[in-house]
C-alpha cells in the first residue's frame, strides 16, 4: 500500500487513501510521518480499548513503522509516552508496546542504547503510578499498573533472549551494553513496584496474581542475563554497590540499595529465584549478609517495606538453631541500626500488627544468640532503647538468663559471676537517681525490682555476685528509689489537694486543665479526669513501694540468717 494523502476522518480518526504507488509519497512519508504519531495516540485516547477506533489507529502506527525511519518513529513513540500523566499513562503504554518492539527489532545490531532508553522511559512512567495494596485494589488495578507490568515482560523478552543466546559466547560489545541496560530495568523493576507490592498479603490461592508473576519473570531475567544470585548477594550484602568483577552488576545506576533489598526478600521470604540460588552458605552468614538488607527497609516508614524487613529478619533467623547464632553478628556495621529500628518500630509505629510483629521478632533475636551474644546483645539494646517499656522487656530476659545459668550451667562465665556486674549494675539503676521520672520508667523499674527479689531469693551462694556488689546497688538503685518515692508521692498528693481545690471552686465537669504534649495541646481535662489520673500514679507508687519493701526485707533476712562470711563474699 501506497500513502496519497493523510486526512483526520469523523471522529478525529486518521484516514489513509490508498492510490497508486508515488515515489513522492514515499519520500514525504519517509521524512515526516513520525509526525502523526502524536496524533495517532491523542485519538488513541479518546477511544475505547480494542475498538474498531483503536485497532484502526495501531494499524496506521504499523504502517508508518513500515515506511518510515525506525529511529524517527523510536523517538516519536518515547515522545509520547514521556509524555503520558495520570489516568492516560497506561492508556498510551500498553498499545503502543508492541508497535515500540517492532521498531526497536528493525534497528539491527546497533541497537542496546534505544532499548534502555525505551524500558527507562517506560519505568519511569509507571513509577508515577500508585502500587495497589489490598487484596480489592488489586483486584480493580484502576490505573492497570498489574496489565503494564506483564505486558512489559513481553516487550523486554525478545531482548532479553538475545542476550541470553550469547552469554556463553564471546561477546560483543553491544550485547554485553545491552545486557547492562536489561539488568538496570531488571533491578529498578526490583525497586518499583516490587518493593512495595504486598506479595506477602496475598493468599496462597493467587498464587499466578500479576505482581508474583511479575515478580518470578524479574528474577528470571537476571539468571537469564547471566546475573549470579549468590555473587549479588554476597558481594552487595555489606557495602554500597561498587564496579566488580564479570557476571555481576556493575555501578550504583545499576543497583540501589532498596533494589538488592527487595531481591534478599523475593529470594528468602517469598523463595522466588531460590531455584538459582544454591545454598553453599551457612544459616549465619546468611543472617550478617541480609542485614545491611533489613537495615534498608526498617528505615523506612511504609506498612509494606516495614512488614518486609521483619519478615526479612524473621525468615533469616529461623534457618539458625537456637542458641548457636555467634555474637559477631553484632559486629556487623549495620546490626546496631537495625536494632535501633526495631526498637523503633516496636515503641513509635502507629500500626499495632507491626508493634507486636518487631516485638516477636526481637525474642526470636535474643533466642538465636550464643550465651556471649545474649550478654553482649542485652547491653547493647539497654544502651540504644531509651524506652522504659523495651528496657524492662530486656530486664526480664536477663533474669531469664540468670536463672538458666543457676539451674542448668553453674560454669557459665557470662551470666553468673565477675563477668555478669557490669551487666547487673546497668539493670539495678536509675538513670537521673533520685530525680529519675519514676512514672515514666515504671516498666524497667519493675522489671529491676523483680530481678533483683529473684538474685535475693535464688542465689544464696552468691554466684551471680549480688551479694558482692550489694553495697553499690542500694547506692546506686535503692536508695534513690526511695527518696525519689517520697518525693513523687509528695507531689502527686499536692496536686491531688490542689485539684480538690479548684472543683470546689468550679462547676463540675468544667474543663479547668489544658495539657500539651510534643507543642500540641490536648483535650481539656476535667477536675474527675485529673483526679483519676493522678490517684492512678499513686497506684503505681504503691506498688513499687510494696515490692521495693519486700525485697529489703528479703535482704534483711538473708543477712541475718546467712552463715557468717558466706554472703557478700566474691
């Protein structure tokens, strides 16, 4: 077929006249038929999907691919969907995929710079798109991101295959720049959507669901590129990408941390890819090498990328038998921020599953840990917390410890003995002494008490050192808990008079107490509502009063009752 003339027939559709064959035509069309291309995908837009309208449209685009220069019609289409915003991203993406791999075929060999200028320009499109996250979301998929991503699939595969073909031959250098480009898409499709689909909401039931289909042909593609799993793994699990050796990425425009973050999870969470990735490595390593990985995405604040890093963490721990992981795994750079970050998510997430996920998470830590990794672990968390609740939390394991000692392992250097003081002093403290918020400590104050009524109770030997070091814990713990005591309960009882006072003075149930909290203020609380909350403070000073009498009077007996020189000697 020949183009005598080019007219917008009814309804904006582009007609072609068929006529006899002009070598004038052929030319003009040569030279400016890229030009209608944005024509062609506003009409694109305003028809129905596989209506006569469209198929009519993408035969034109075809014909012009036919008659026109490749790279003109390669840029004209990019144009377009470089273009494209909101609503119309996919509505120009996906028809217009199939006539963007013809055109890119027809280029020859020459050919692996358009093709990663095409796959970026397309990614960086649908990056504008939002992720579905429900099951309902996924299911509408309003802005078909799920349809663009296994179409995508299909337009990269050609490319993907001649690469492939030549892995194991000597190669060229356009084959091996394609091959660069291809892995480039494969891991920036790693970072989005990848990263934040919800794989792990999904029932086993969907298990052919786009995003997870999506999800195996990426990683596909990087055995198919000759990508080595476990070289990516390794290489990139402790330090930031960096040029290295053949057969494997190369550069930080290749690979972000956030992209080797969600291969760790897809190969280890989700086991996709695990096919290809034989396990040569023992259950520790794998721990230190994923978390620089963890790390990455408890930074992070979304539901789906804190939900993946747990269960990141979580599925690495669980390949390790309790009680055998070394403690150099805490030597690892970025073990301590990944600590920080569950704490972090255990006391400042607002979405509970996540508070009691990390929280879970955190014992299944302290349980996998040697008996030296247990010890070095707790003091490092009761440095980093700085949260009274995950303080007390760590306390009670400590007790925990001690008592496994005293029962099991009288040998144990780490949980018994010289080595366990520095320990035991950090837990039998109070940070600001007498002047420490007894209130807002509570939990680990508790948690102290009840550790110190059990070494008083348990260790009549003086195994633990308790005895030893008495002097310096009623010093140190005590002492101040008493005085601060008096003090608090002297306070509470002054403002509980003054708010007697001014309900007295006021209507009842009048607002009289405005609180601010962070620089925001709080509803106004009423005359009962003060009053409840401060007899509720001194509910808690009682307890610790009563618990804190018992546990001097438990001293007091021991001491007495004790042969002389047996307690308190080291």
């Amino acid at each position: 077929m020949c183009f005598k003339h080019r007219t917008l027939g009814q309804g904006g559709v582009i007609g072609l006249h068929s006529g006899p064959h002009n070598q004038t035509d052929g030319i003009l069309i040569r030279n400016v038929g890229w030009n209608l291309i944005g024509p062609i995908a506003k009409c694109m837009q305003s028809c129905a999907v596989g209506s006569e309208k469209e198929r009519g449209c993408l035969q034109l685009l075809n014909a012009l691919i036919e008659s026109c220069n490749p790279k003109e019609i390669l840029l004209g289409i990019l144009e377009q969907i470089d273009e494209a915003a909101g609503d119309h991203i996919s509505r120009i993406i996906l028809p217009f995929l199939q006539p963007l791999q013809i055109v890119l075929l027809k280029l020859g060999n020459k050919k692996s710079y358009s093709v990663g200028l095409s796959l970026s320009t397309i990614h960086s499109r649908l990056s504008n798109l939002p992720v579905p996250y429900t099951a309902q979301q996924m299911q509408e998929d309003k802005y078909s991101l799920c349809q663009c991503c296994l179409a995508l699939v299909q337009f990269a595969q050609p490319f993907i295959d001649i690469v492939s073909q030549s892995i194991d031959l000597s190669k060229e250098a356009d084959t091996e720049e394609m091959r660069k480009e291809l892995l480039t898409f494969c891991f920036s499709c790693l970072k989005y959507p990848l990263l934040n689909a919800p794989l792990n909401t999904l029932p086993e039931d969907e298990g052919d669901h786009p995003l997870r289909v999506f999800a195996k042909q990426i990683m596909g593609f990087l055995v198919s590129l000759g990508e080595s799993l476990p070289r990516t793994f390794v290489q990139r699990g402790h330090s930031a990408p960096t040029n290295d050796t053949e057969g494997s990425i190369s550069g930080n425009e290749v690979c972000s941390v956030e992209s080797l973050a969600c291969l760790s999870y897809l190969l280890f969470v989700q086991h996709i890819g695990i096919d290809s990735f034989p396990f040569v490595f023992g259950p520790s390593f794998l721990v230190k090498s994923n978390m620089g990985h963890v790390a990455v995405l408890l930074k992070r604040t979304e539901e789906s990328l804190l939900s993946k890093g747990l269960d990141l963490l979580e599925h690495s721990l669980l390949r390790v038998d309790n009680g055998s992981l070394p403690e150099d795994v805490l030597e690892v750079l970025t073990a301590n921020q990944v600590l920080q970050d569950l704490v972090k998510v255990m006391t400042l997430c607002p979405i509970e599953h996540l508070r009691k996920k990390s929280l879970a998470t955190l014992q299944l830590v302290i349980d996998k840990f040697c008996v030296e990794g247990k010890y070095k672990l707790f003091r490092c968390l009761l440095k980093i917390s700085s949260h009274a609740g995950v303080e007390g939390y760590i306390i009670h394991n400590i007790k925990n410890q001690i008592d496994a000692a005293l029962k099991t392992n009288p040998q144990n250097k780490w949980f018994l003995g010289t080595r366990l003081t520095p320990l035991l002093l950090s837990a039998l403290s109070l940070s600001e002494g007498a002047e420490t918020d007894l209130l807002q400590m509570s939990d680990r104050i508790m948690a102290s008490l009840n550790l110190l009524r059990y070494l008083v109770i348990k260790d009549d030997d003086n195994e633990t050192g308790v005895w030893s070091e008495l002097a310096k814990i009623e010093q140190d713990f005590l002492k101040p808990l008493h005085t601060g005591l008096n003090m608090s309960r002297a306070h509470y009882d002054a403002e509980i008079r003054s708010t007697h006072e001014k309900k007295r003075g006021s209507h009842s149930g009048k607002p009289l107490c405005t609180v601010t909290a962070g620089g925001n203020k709080l509803p106004d609380m009423t005359p009962e509502m003060q009053l409840q909350v401060l007899q509720s403070a001194l509910f808690t000073f009682d307890l610790m009063e009563s618990v804190l009498a018992r546990v001097e009077e438990l001293i007091e007996v021991k001491l007495k009752s004790a042969p002389e020189g047996k307690i308190g000697s080291s």
